[in-house]
C-alpha cells in the first residue's frame, strides 16, 4: 500500500542504521519491536546530512497523549447525543498509549472530581508494562537514544514475542498513564491473544467490522465487563475506543482461524532478567 503511494518502506530491524545493524549481528532472528523502530528511526533523523529529516512521535510522550484527547471528548458529545449522562467502564487498549489516553483521560478528569468510574487499559499477557513492570525511570527506545522517561518498563532490551497485536508490543507506556495508574486511577488488565481474538470475531459478526488486533484487547475486556454486569444484574455503560480495523493484519486472523496461534505468558524470570537494566537508572521520586 505504502509504494502505490510512492513511499519505500523498509522494514525494522534494517541493515540502513548502526542500531538496526548492531541489533540484527546480536540476534539475526529477532522479531524487531517498536522500541527498535524508534532507534532506528530517530537515528536517521539525526544523522541525516540533508536536515530534511525530522522525527514525529506518535506515541508515549505526555503532548501526544494531550493531542489525542480529542476522542474523548469527542466521545462525550457522542454520549450526549446518544441521552447517555453517566460512563461506567471506559476501556481501550494501551501499547505507548495514545489511543487509551486520547479516549479515558477526559474521563479521568471526571473520577478525580469524584465520578465513579472504571477506567481500563488492556494490554497483551506476553508484553505486561502496566500491569507487571515497575515504574522506573528508562528509555523509550531500544538503543538508548531517547531521554529518561519515568513510566512502567519492561526494561528498553524486551522484546517481546512476535504476537499479530504489533503496535501494543511496547516495552514502555506513557508516563502519564503510569502516573494515573501509580494514583490508582486506573485499573490495567492482561489478556491473552487468543481470548482477543475469539472476541474480534464476535465482534465482527455481531457488528459487522474487522478490528485490529491491538482493538481485539480492548473489545475483549468490554465482553468480560458485559458479562460481569450481566451477572451482577446492573444495567453500565460501557464505552471503548475502536483504534483501528484489521484489514492490514488479515494475516493474523488466517492464522487463528487455522488455528495456528497460541497464548503467550511472560515468565517471572524473563521479567526479572529484562528488568535487570533498570539498575543502571534512577528510581523516579
Ligand atoms: C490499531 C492500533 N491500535 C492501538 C495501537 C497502540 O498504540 P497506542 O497505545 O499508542 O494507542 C496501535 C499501534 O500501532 C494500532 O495500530
């Protein structure tokens, strides 16, 4: 798609930057990451004799998660149009976080003045930032280039195991979701890949669209809160954000409709080695 509109796209890790190259002589397997991609990204950006190049970051970074709050308050006109006055749940699935923040912190604004409401970020059991790494400062990139950001961290090496939700396989999340959720604002969950799917197809049969399968998480969580609502009896309004369709990654549903996938779980012991890093940098007072 990218070269019927004229682009060249190479995919990361590539042998066009020194980090791209140091990670490939390291381990010429690896699944690539999006810590990677952003190395190798900003090393280009820097090194570029021309000074034509520039870096946008699309993610992670507290101006990006102001950018994208857009959603939510979007999505409140939305609710309003819809007679609906209260949120219960809102939820979405968090990678650096944009997406999740764009659409809960209109709504964290609302709980710090005293709403009751649940707020969930959902992200894969094989990469558990927010709902297992600690909070820490470290780099948003895998070779070290970016500043320290305190957030929670797998530690900048992880890379996680190569699951079809690409843009939620982050080491890091957004400093200021972490700050939300150190404040017990929010309420992380991990799901599994498999279980997210399941939950994108019914989504798609009883809505008629193909999400992503970084959306798959977040429609996931949304049927396990139906279902408990169900069970309690209570009638919520649950709200989340569809961050993308799936027709780029039909891959991944080929796959698990052929029952290729499985579930994928980060052991104690691959934490702690991935973690290890962080002893290199200060702990965020
Ligand atoms: C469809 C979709 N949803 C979610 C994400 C996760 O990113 P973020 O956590 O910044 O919203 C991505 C990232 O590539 C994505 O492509």
């Amino acid at each position: 798609m990218m070269k019927t509109w004229g682009a060249n796209c190479i995919a990361s890790p590539s042998h066009e930057t020194k980090s791209g190259r140091d990670i490939l002589a390291a381990n010429p397997d690896t699944p690539g990451s999006l810590g990677i991609a952003i190395s190798e990204a900003v090393e280009e950006a820097v090194t570029d004799g021309s000074g034509k190049t520039r870096y946008s970051l699309g993610s992670v970074l507290n101006h990006v998660m102001l950018h994208q709050t857009i959603i939510g308050l979007e999505a409140k006109k939305q609710l309003e149009i819809a007679n609906e006055k209260k949120v219960d749940v809102v939820i979405g699935c968090a990678g650096g976080g944009s997406n999740f923040a764009g659409i809960a912190f209109p709504f964290v604004y609302d709980k710090i003045n005293g709403a009751e409401i649940e707020i969930i970020p959902v992200e894969p059991t094989s990469c558990p930032t927010l709902t297992r790494a600690p909070f820490h400062y470290d780099h948003g990139d895998t070779a070290g280039m970016t500043p320290l950001l305190a957030m929670h961290t797998l530690g900048h090496n992880f890379i996680p195991p190569p699951i079809h939700a690409g843009g939620l396989r982050y080491h890091g999340i957004a400093p200021l979701i972490s700050h939300s959720v150190k404040h017990g604002l929010m309420n992380p969950q991990a799901i599994n890949q498999l279980e997210c799917y399941e939950a994108a197809i019914k989504f798609a049969t009883t809505e008629g669209i193909i999400v992503a399968p970084e959306t798959g998480h977040a429609v996931a969580q949304v049927i396990r809160e139906a279902k408990k609502a169900k069970e309690e009896g209570s009638e919520k309004v649950i709200l989340f954000n569809l961050s993308g369709h799936g027709l780029m990654d039909l891959a991944g549903y080929d796959k698990y409709l052929n029952g290729e996938l499985s579930d994928q779980s980060m052991s104690e012991a691959e934490l702690e080695k991935s973690t290890q890093v962080l002893k290199n940098y200060p702990y965020p007072k």
